[in-house]
C-alpha cells in the first residue's frame, strides 16, 4: 500500500509541472505581445512618415504649378503648356508595404484605410506625369529656334520649317493634354493626401502614447528643382 507521503510527492511534482507550464506560456505570451507591439509601432512611424513624405511631394507639385500659373500671369503668357516650365528632379517614388497595409487595416477604422491604401500608386502616378511632362517638353523645345527674354522663351513662327511645325503642333497636342491632367489633379491630391496624414496621425496618437499634432505650414518642396532652360 502507497504512503501518503508518495501521492503527496507525486501530486506536487504534477501540480509543480502545470504550474512551471502556466509560467511559461504567460512569459511566452508576454514576450509574444511585447514583441508584436514592437513590430505595430515601427510599422505605425514607418506608416507616418511615408504620409508626410507624400504630402508634402504632392503639396509640392501643387505649390509650385501655382506658382508657375501666378509668374505666367504677371508675365502675361497664356495659360498653357508653354508657360508651365518642367521640373528637372523630382522627388523618388514611395510604396507603402504590405505590413503597413496590415496594421492600418487592423486599426479597424475603414474609412481610413479607403482614404490611405492608393496614396502610394497617386504619388508614383503624378511623378511619372510630371517626368513625362518633362520629357515631352524639353525634347521639343530644344529642337525650335527660341529667343530669350529674361527667363521666357518665345519662337518666332516664321522661322519654322513646314516639318518643324507639324510636329511642334503635334507634340505641342500631347503636352496640353498632359498639361490639362496636371492642372486638374494637383490641388485634388494635395487635399487628399492632407486628408489621409491628418486623420492617420489623428488615429493613431492614443496607440502610440504621444500628443502632438501637425498642420499646414509653407514649405520648399522635397526635391522639385525646374529645368534653367525653355
């Protein structure tokens, strides 16, 4: 017949094991938490601050176009592609990553998400427009017989051979067109991407413990620089 002192023995040594097992799963659990905590923070700033680098590229864009219509104005040009100088450098291209998709679809606010998801895909859209832009105008305008005034260009329509001007009225086509997209999209995009920044760092502040706010404030654009030559 078994002693009590060995079922005592035995029932402590079980109890000991589930209670070492309880500890390690709540550590395991713990370290789990901690760590995914960690990764959602990182993945909260890398979110943010791809936002601001959009805005800001896209209220560039936006500032600058402005300005360009204000200068040809005072200057008494024609609102067109011939009086919207192109930007040389513009900024590099930004692509949220599947991750930070993740964790701003996990913040469960779907508005938000709808608003943030596409911002990525506007930003390259309009670099590459502009880059186009750029490309057009510049491969045109180099090949025509301009006379400077100052920092405006004008050509002379008489010294234009019947070649010359057939393509210049068909790239000519081309960059008003490109010219026309660029006009309507640029204060739109600035307002959404001010929008999403706005509302994203409004989401998140409790999450990540901070009490700061941002607005809108004059800035130089990231990386526009305009091309010297018309």
């Amino acid at each position: 017949m078994m002693s009590g002192e060995f079922w005592a023995a035995v029932v402590g040594a079980i109890v000991g094991a589930l209670a070492g097992g309880g500890i390690s799963a709540w550590l395991q659990m713990w370290d789990y938490k901690r760590a995914r905590a960690d990764t959602n923070n990182g993945l909260a700033h890398s979110l943010f601050f791809k936002l601001y680098a959009v805005y800001s590229d896209l209220d560039g864009f936006k500032t600058y176009v402005n300005g360009e219509l204000t200068s040809a104005s005072e200057a008494g040009l024609t609102p067109g592609w011939q009086s919207l100088k192109p930007i040389a450098n513009g900024p590099a291209e930004i692509q949220f990553s599947p991750e930070e998709m993740t964790f701003l679809l996990s913040l469960r606010n779907f508005d938000l998400f709808n608003l943030v998801h596409s911002l990525d895909r506007v930003h390259r859209s309009t670099i590459s427009m502009f880059a186009l832009y750029a490309e057009r105008r510049i491969a045109l305008t180099s090949t025509l017989p301009a006379q400077m005034e100052g920092p405006v260009g004008s050509i002379d329509l008489r010294l234009l051979t019947p070649e010359m001007r057939g393509r210049a009225e068909a790239v000519g086509a081309e960059l008003q067109s490109i010219y026309g997209s660029i006009i309507q999209r640029v204060d739109f995009d600035a307002g959404e991407a001010w929008r999403a920044l706005a509302a994203y760092n409004e989401i998140i502040r409790p999450v990540l413990g901070y009490s700061f706010s941002i607005e809108k404030v004059g800035h130089t654009p990231r990386s526009l620089t305009t091309e010297s030559t018309d």
